[in-house]
C-alpha cells in the first residue's frame, strides 16, 4: 500500500477529513473531529496508528511482528501499524474498525447523519 492510497482509504469513509494539528509532515484523519486515523504519510516505513478494541489490540501486536502499542497514544486503545507487514485487506479492515469504534461512541443522531449502521 502506498501514501496516496492509506490517505484515500482513510477519507473514503462518510464524514471523514484531514488535518494536520501537529505539523506538515502528520496527517490526522477525523470524523466528527474525533481522530481514527494518524500517519506521517511520507514516513519509511509506512505506518498508521489506528484505534482498536483493547483485548484486540493485544491479540494482534502477539500476532503480528508489525503492530505494536500505539506511539505517543494511549496504548491500551490504539496500534501503530507498519502497513508493509500485513496484506492490503487487513490494513483496509483496520482502518475501518477504527472509524467504526469511534463512530460507534457518538450520538445516536450523529451516527444517522452519518449514515452509519453497523458495529464496532
């Protein structure tokens, strides 16, 4: 997976943006001002902090060489992934749980807005 496309994954999904709070060089994706995605996209190698459930969390730094606790966030709910090291779909599915995680905690009115319906 290349730069362009986690950054089109991440904003592919309803309400989501971009900004850059810390710096040019981060990119923090955020729906309802809510972040669920952080990546220093132009970084070697590429990775992206991502939120999670946090027995998950657990499970998939002990089964995958390139995830581990999230870097400068709360380690229990997030993971930084080296995209490099998992298949494409796992990355997509990642990416995806952790918009649903934080979309799954708003209002009930703004998760209709949104148009979203599923589980975290």
């Amino acid at each position: 997976m290349k730069p362009e496309e986690l950054r089109a994954a991440c904003l592919a999904f309803t309400g989501a943006g971009e900004e850059r709070p810390f710096g040019p060089q981060t990119s923090v994706f955020k729906v309802e001002g809510k972040m669920f995605a952080l990546s220093a996209l132009d970084s070697q190698p590429l990775e992206v902090s991502l939120k999670c459930e946090p027995e998950l969390a657990e499970q998939l730094r002990r089964a995958h060489r390139g995830i581990v606790p999230g870097y400068h966030l709360n380690k229990r709910h997030w993971n930084t992934v080296e995209v490099g090291w998992l298949p494409e779909q796992m990355v997509l599915d990642l990416i995806e749980d952790s918009y649903d995680l934080v979309v799954a905690a708003m209002p009930r009115a703004t998760r209709a807005r949104l148009g979203w319906t599923g589980e975290p």
